[in-house]
C-alpha cells in the first residue's frame, strides 16, 4: 500500500518582526541572529490569532488544496505544546470550526515539537493496518513559540501551523513508517511548567540534546535500513528552531556517514529547506514540515522521485529520523499554493509595537469577548471560561 502526505496548508500570523530590528533595541549586533542563528523575521501573532485558528486556516487550506470534503476524514490530530486547554483538546475546536464529520477519532498529541510527527506516524499506521477504511486522516501541527523578551531564545521565536492530509496513493511524499529510526531519553533541556506561558530552556544544553538524538535516531534508522545513507538522499530537511541549527544537523550526520567536508553540500541539500523557515522562525511542531513545504516549493532542483531524509526533534526529548520519496508532480502542486506571497502580506511591526503585542498577549486567557469582522478563523475572547471562536463568512 502506497501511504503519505497528499496535500499541506500552512497558516503564518498576520504580523511578524525583523531580526534585524529587535537585535538593534537590544544591543546586539544584527550579525548576530541574520547570520550566526540564520533566521531574519519571525512571526508574531496578534490578540486574536492563536493556536487554534492558526491549526484551522491551516486545515482549511489542506482541505481545499486537496479537494478533501470534511466527512473524508476519519482522524484529526492536532500535534501542540502550546494548547489552549488542559482538557479540551485543540483538535475539537479545529473540528467545529471546519465542520470535520462525527464519526472521527479527535484527539491532540503532546511531545514539544515531536508531537506533530507522532501524529503523521500513527495516522500513517492507521491507515496501513486498514482502519481507515478509505478514510483520510488530517494531521495539523500547531504553535505559538514564545521565549521572555529579552531572553537568549527571544530571537527563536515564532508562529505557525502546518496541516497534512495524509492517505493513500499520496500526491506530495511517500512515507512509509516502517523505514524510520527513533530515539528517546529523559531530559531537561526545553520545558514549559503548567503555570508559564513562556517556554523554559537550558538553551546551549537543547542544541546538544538535539545533536545526540539526531546520531541516536540516524543510527537507529541505519540498523534497521541499512545502505539508505543521508549523503545518497537528494535534500534533507530538519527541524529548524533556527537556521543554523540545521546546518549543525548537517554536519553531523553527514560526519556519520563519513563525509570530511560536509558544508560542501549544505546549499545542494538543505540550502532550499530553509527559505521559508528564515522568515517565519521557530514553529514547534510544524517546523520540520515548514522546511519540507520549503523544500517542495523553492528547490530548483527536479525531485520526482527522489528520495528526502527527514529529521525530527522533540525536547525532553523524542526524535525520529525517517526518508520519503517524492511524487512526480509534487513541487508543481506545493508552489502552486503561493506559500512565499502568503509570507509577503504580513504586515511588518516596528520594535514598539512588538512589545506591545507581546504584552497584550499575556492577558489572553481572560480576554473579554470581542466582535470582530468574520474574515477569517478569529478568537474573540473567553466567555465563562469558554474560549470562543469565529470562522469566515461563506
Ligand atoms: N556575527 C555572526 N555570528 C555571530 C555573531 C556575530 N556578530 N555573534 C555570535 N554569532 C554566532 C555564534 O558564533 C553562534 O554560532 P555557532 O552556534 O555556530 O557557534 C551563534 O551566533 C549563536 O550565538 P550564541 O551561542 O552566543 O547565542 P546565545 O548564547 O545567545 O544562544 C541559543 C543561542 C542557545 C540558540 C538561544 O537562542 C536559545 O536558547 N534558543 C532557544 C532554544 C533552541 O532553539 N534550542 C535548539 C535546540 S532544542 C530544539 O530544537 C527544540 C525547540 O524547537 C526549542
């Protein structure tokens, strides 16, 4: 059985920040984060754009690109750690809002930013064990990455979702979760206590957790597929909390399969995987799907058929290390959804600004309702508690 991911939305927050202009009210040299972090603008998400309707532009947009009707899905799974409820998962409030059928198992996962990719494989697995039934799953990764301002991860922010229609006969990318190397251990390098709506990170320690269980899972992976090098895959695309950790990815695993100059392939492989990343930063879950829709709509390469590896990273920490051919025709369909003008009609925000919406932003959960213009997936408030939304009017 052919299985993968037949069509991706992506949702971006309609406002984002310059790197350059945060590192200059901070003091520090723009270098700095433009080119020692590899990211140049990041998203930032007004008072009424969160995690939900960033999950639900998304899922509308895989919906529509894909011509899936809603009563086709049989799984919804919303891959967070930065929900909204400690109960409620995001997926019920995605399913009311794109009128998902009833008869769907509805659930969110939870491992930082593994929890999207624990999704595609189990609705990979659900499919392939004929549970499905001819069903398709739709797989939404979904956050708001928020550090202290004037923190060491302060420039590692962002904002996003990916959503993934996943079925067979996939038109993007092939997967099959049986050829994907996994690998776990206890750590503390990245957190989020109930009580914070920052996130908690031992930031130097996170980037060598990530490196240890990228050899971990490629080793893994290698035992259990041996002879499908990295190195013989015509792109890779890694989880990106910043683009410079992917170059560090990089290395090392082209360093395991014996390569001694692996920046010599860094543009060839990866260069195209981190355009759209660079502009949009730290998304969590999506991050790693962000940089294959990156892959898919700007490599000039022909990838049809082609095989990608694919890394992804989960502090605390899960990573799994897995490849995927691509579907002829493939990068026609992604660069046909105009992801780059997408990127290009947010609205720029000054530094002041910046930090007026990050203030306003921890007030959130007590919000009072407000009406507002149904163009969109808005959040308008919190109603005895109840967190209430809008879609667009039809
Ligand atoms: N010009 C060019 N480059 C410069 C420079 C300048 N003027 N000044 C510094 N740099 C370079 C440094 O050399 C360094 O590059 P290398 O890593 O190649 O050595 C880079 O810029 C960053 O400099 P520092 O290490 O000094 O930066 P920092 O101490 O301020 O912290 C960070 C960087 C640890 C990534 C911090 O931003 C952070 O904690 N971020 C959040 C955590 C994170 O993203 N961890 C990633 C792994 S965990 C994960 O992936 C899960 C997840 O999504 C969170």
């Amino acid at each position: 059985m052919r299985t993968g991911i037949d069509g991706l939305g992506l949702a971006v927050p309609s406002l984002c920040i310059d790197l350059e202009t945060l590192a200059k009210a901070r003091g520090v040299a723009p270098a700095k984060y433009l080119d020692g972090l590899g990211t140049w603008r990041m998203g930032i998400a007004p008072v009424d754009e969160d995690t939900v309707t960033l999950a639900a532009r998304a899922g509308n947009m895989a919906l529509e690109s894909t011509g899936t009707r809603e009563d086709e899905i049989g799984l919804l799974i919303v891959g967070t750690e930065t929900a909204v409820d400690h109960s409620k998962p995001v997926a019920s409030f995605v399913q009311g809002l794109l009128g998902i059928g009833r008869n769907c198992r509805v659930f969110e996962t939870k491992h930082a930013c593994y929890g999207g990719t624990a999704g595609l494989m189990m609705a990979l697995d659900w499919i392939r064990s004929g549970s499905a039934r001819g069903k398709k799953a739709l797989v939404v990764c979904s956050d708001i990455a928020r550090y202290g301002l004037k923190t060491a991860g302060e420039p590692t922010q962002g904002a996003g979702a990916v959503a993934l229609v996943v079925s067979e006969n996939p038109r993007l990318v092939e997967l099959d979760p049986s050829q994907s190397g996994q690998y776990a251990i206890d750590v503390h390098d990245f957190w989020r206590p109930l009580y914070s709506k920052d996130a908690h990170v031992d930031g130097h320690y996170s980037v060598q957790c990530y490196l240890d269980a990228l050899s971990g899972a490629y080793r893994h992976f290698q035992q259990l597929v041996p002879g499908v090098r990295a190195s013989d895959c015509a792109a890779l695309a890694y989880h990106v909390p910043y683009g410079k950790m992917a170059r560090k990815a990089h290395r090392q695993v082209r360093a395991m399969d014996g390569d001694e100059n692996p920046d010599a392939s860094f543009d060839v492989q990866v260069g195209a995987s981190l355009v759209l990343p660079a502009q949009v930063g730290n998304i969590y879950t999506g991050s790693l799907y962000l940089a294959l829709a990156s892959l898919l709509a700007t490599s000039v390469k022909n990838l049809d058929g082609q095989q990608l590896g694919l890394f992804s990273y989960g502090s605390g920490s899960c990573a799994e290390y897995f490849v995927g051919t691509v579907v002829p025709g493939a990068q026609e369909r992604v660069h046909a959804l105009g992801l780059q003008a997408m990127l290009d009609r947010r609205r720029v925000l000054s530094f002041d600004e910046y930090e007026q919406v990050m203030k306003a932003r921890e007030e959130l959960d007590v919000r009072p309702i407000e009406q507002a213009v149904a163009d969109d997936f808005r959040f308008l408030g919190v109603d005895a508690h109840r967190r209430t939304y809008v879609s667009p009017e039809a």
